[in-house]
C-alpha cells in the first residue's frame, strides 16, 4: 500500500482555480497528489531500459523460435523462386534453339557454315538440360533438405509453437522471484518519494503560514503551530519509508545472483537452439550455392569445346568446292550431239529372250479359234518356265517391266514385285476372233 498522509480534514478541490492557488502558496493539491500516486503503482514494472534483465525483454530472444520457423518458409520460398527462373530460362533457351534450328534448314545457309550455326542451337540445348537439372536439384535436394529439418525442429500446438511456449515459460519462471521483488523495490521508492514531497509541502504550507498577514496573531500563532506538526510527522514518514526503500534493495541486491543464474540458463537454451538453425542455414546455403554453380559441372566445358569445335570446322573452300561442284561450273552437262534417227524399239524389250519370242508370235499370228486355246496354254507354260518369280528354275528374281502391246492385243502388265507379279493378263485378243 503507498504511503497515505493525513492532514486533518480534506479540503475540498474546487477545479483548476484552486489548483493554482495552492500552486503559489507552494503546496500540491491532494487530489493531484492521488493521481500521481494511482499513476506511478500502474508504471511501477514498466520497462524502463531496454536491457534484456527488464521484465519481459526476454520475449526478444524467445521470438528468434517464431522467426525460425517463418524464416525456413521464406528461405524455401526463395529456392523455389530462383528453381522457376531456371526452368523458365531452360524452356526460353529450347524454344529460342527451335526456332532459328528451322529457320537455318530452311534458310540460304549451307555447307559447314550452315553446321557452324547450328553448333549454336546444340549448345543452347545441352545448356538447357543442364538447366533443368539445377532446377531438379534446387527442389529435390535444397527444398526438401529444408522442408525437413523444419518438420524435425518446430512442432506447432494450437495457439503457437511448442518450443516458443516451453522457452517462454521457462523464462517466466525464473524471473517471477526477481520480479516480485522489483515490484517491491519500486513500490517502497515510490511511498519514500512520495513522503519527501509530502514533506516540502508541508515546510513550504508552514513558511507561508508565518507570513499570512490576512490572519491574526493568534490565528497564525495556531496555524504555524499545526504546521510544525505536520513537518514532523512527515520527516518521521520518509525516515521510514527510507528504510523500507532500502530493505527492498537489499533484498533485491541479494537475489540477483540467483536471478542472473537463472534467466542465463535459459537464454542459453534459446542460444543453442539458434545456433542449430544458424549453423543448418549455412549448411543449406552452401547447398543452394553447389546447384547454381554449373562452372562444377563435368559436361559445361565439352559443351563449349564441342561447340569451339564445330566453329572451328567451318571451312569456306569445301563450301565453295561443294556450291561448283552442285551449283557451279563443276555440274555435269550432256553437251548437244550429233544423233541418228532413233529406230523402233522391238516389242517386249525388258523381258526374257525366249518368252520375247513367244509372245511376239502369238501377237503376230493369224489363227483360227480352234488354236487359240492351244497357242494361250502352250505360251503361258514357256513363260512361267523362263521367269523365275512365275514358277520357272532358280536363279535371281526377275521383274518385267509395264509393256503396253498394241496392234493385235496381246498386253503385258506388272502389277508388283516378285511372285505376286502377274505377267500376262488371260484375255489375249486375235484379230481374227
């Protein structure tokens, strides 16, 4: 309880005007003293440093357990960031190889020039798998190495994280016993300070009570008397609420070993915890640093030694050499001639000498119905037996080929290759039928 002094009956505060009043008479009106007096008990464990001994500053430190846990999220969300910008520069680096691949093999290029331009389009396509893989890495290896070690180390109950919660509890009670006695500390500083205004007051009520010239004698004989008592009665309050003042110091002084003791346990507990997630993002850093760095890769330099190469192959004399000898001075060209008159080309030219013979007789006879039959069965025999993919002897297949016969009809067709050819249609017209 702070300290209550009593002098005799209370006035009653007539508002701001008696306020000032009292002001120049020195004294303090007492409702301005309860005011002040309510104000500082509600003040009295405001922090009034930033040292982390304050009450409450502890939260500082146990807040690293929520900025943990939120710092894993947005450290998987810059992986994933940078994994998208690969795959889209992979995607931007096959579509780019694409185009100008078509563009080349329909353009005037040639040659190995035209090779030495592609060279260009593998190499943006090799790049882009080797793309594709540090994206695969990024969200196969770093992600879900993060991903993990999150799932491992934070745990959330309802309101928030178990290892926030267990943190914060530890560090409440061990600061509960210190506390206790801050608030003791400083109520007892506040009643002594408190007394020692009193106490001015009242030396300043009693000066200005001997110089009232409004009162008489005797009147201010009385007043200074009551005064002087009550100057006493105040020094008699701040020698004691000094003492006060000072057991709660020392009992606080005492108590502070224990209490550093305590809270440094503790704090030690959230230290190692952070050195845990500090010392994993390192590791997950070097991690993130391993899949971006490409120039590691064994194929990046034959990528580019291939590509030196193929450059390097471009040869503008065997393109020239190639342009005369398909489009130059280098063409072949059958040169006019002198040429004879071209004589008949002799019936059924392509096929066999002996079945030739037959078919040109059965075209060039003039018979009777009787002997048609006769004449088909006997050529058809001799013409099976001197081609071979008609059922005739061995020997390498055979293919007559398309024979139109005019004049007396008899008509050769190839329908195919090897022994589904038929030769001779069976319809063999004479003029004479």
């Amino acid at each position: 309880m702070a300290l209550q002094v009593s002098y005799g009956r209370r006035q009653k505060c007539n508002g701001k005007l008696h306020h000032m009043l009292q002001y120049l008479r020195g004294a303090v009106c007492e409702c301005r003293t309860a005011m002040s007096h309510h104000s500082d008990e509600q003040s009295m464990l405001t922090v009034t440093s930033d040292s982390f001994w304050e009450p409450g500053n502890y939260k500082r430190t146990t807040r690293r357990v929520d900025d943990g846990h939120r710092l894993c999220g947005e450290l998987q969300a810059l992986v994933q960031e940078r994994a998208d910008i690969e795959k889209t520069y992979a995607k931007s680096l096959r579509g780019w190889a694409k185009k100008w691949n078509d563009l080349i093999e329909k353009g005037p290029e040639y040659g190995t020039m035209e090779a030495a331009w592609k060279g260009g389009m593998v190499e943006a396509e090799r790049l882009s798998d080797l793309h594709l893989t540090v994206r695969d890495r990024l969200v196969n290896d770093v992600i879900a190495q993060i991903k993990n070690w999150q799932k491992d180390t934070y745990h959330k109950s309802m309101i928030q994280l178990k290892e926030r919660k267990e943190m914060d509890e530890a560090f409440k009670k061990a600061q509960k016993p210190w506390a206790k006695f801050l608030q003791k500390v400083e109520r007892t500083r506040l009643e002594y300070h408190t007394a020692c205004k009193q106490e001015r007051t009242a030396q300043n009520q009693e000066r200005n009570a001997g110089g009232d010239s409004s009162l008489s004698p005797d009147q201010r004989h009385l007043l200074v008397k009551k005064m002087a008592e009550r100057v006493s009665k105040c020094r008699e309050d701040v020698s004691k609420s000094r003492e006060k003042y000072q057991a709660a110091l020392a009992e606080i002084t005492a108590y502070n070993p224990r209490y550093i003791e305590d809270m440094s346990g503790v704090f030690e507990r959230c230290q190692q915890m952070e050195a845990q997630r500090l010392t994993f993002f390192k590791d997950v850093l070097f991690s993130f640093h391993k899949c971006l760095d490409i120039s590691q890769e064994p194929t990046l330099p034959q990528i580019y030694e291939e590509f030196h190469h193929t450059i390097n192959n471009a040869d503008h004399q065997k393109d020239l050499k190639w342009w005369a000898n398909n489009h130059g001075v280098n063409m072949a060209m059958a040169w006019p001639q002198f040429e004879e008159e071209p004589s008949a080309t002799p019936l059924f030219q392509f096929l066999p000498e002996a079945a030739s013979a037959m078919l040109t007789r059965a075209v060039t006879a003039t018979t009777t119905a009787a002997t048609s039959a006769w004449l088909w069965t006997r050529g058809l025999r001799r013409l099976r037996a001197s081609l071979p993919f008609c059922g005739g002897g061995g020997g390498e297949d055979r293919v007559a080929p398309d024979c139109w016969v005019y004049g007396n009809a008899a008509m050769v067709r190839r329908h195919g290759v090897g022994p589904r050819v038929s030769v001779i249609d069976r319809d063999v017209i004479y003029p004479n039928r």
